[in-house]
C-alpha cells in the first residue's frame, strides 16, 4: 500500500543543529567533556537524516525489503 507523506520544513532542525555546534564549541572551550560526546552524536544523527528535494524532483526511502 502506497502512503504520501507531506514533509514539514526543516528550519527547525537546523536552528537546533547550529545550537548543538555551538554548545560543543562551549564545551571545548569551557572543558567539560563529558557534554562533548553526547553533542556530537547527536549532531551526527540529525544531520544524517536532512535530505534536500528539490523542485520536479522526488525522493523514495525503502526502510524494509528489496
């Protein structure tokens, strides 16, 4: 069964990604390391999941199967 999926903008996350550079750039400067790991995975998460589409384009995501 096809499903369509109506994406939400993205501007959200990228305030909440430049936040996260900014608190890592904190934790180096203000040596708390123990803040710097779980920053930085979470960066790398987020930042994994943005796919640009443009326009008269599309994009297909296959989470299970061939």
């Amino acid at each position: 069964m096809e499903k369509v999926y109506n994406a939400k903008s993205g501007y959200l996350f990228v305030f909440i990604e430049l936040v996260l550079v900014i608190l890592a750039v904190f934790s180096l400067v203000s040596k708390m390391i123990f803040l710097l790991l779980p920053v930085i995975l979470l960066f790398i998460v987020i930042a994994i999941g943005f796919m640009v589409v443009n326009p008269n384009e599309s994009a297909f995501l296959v989470l299970f199967g061939d």
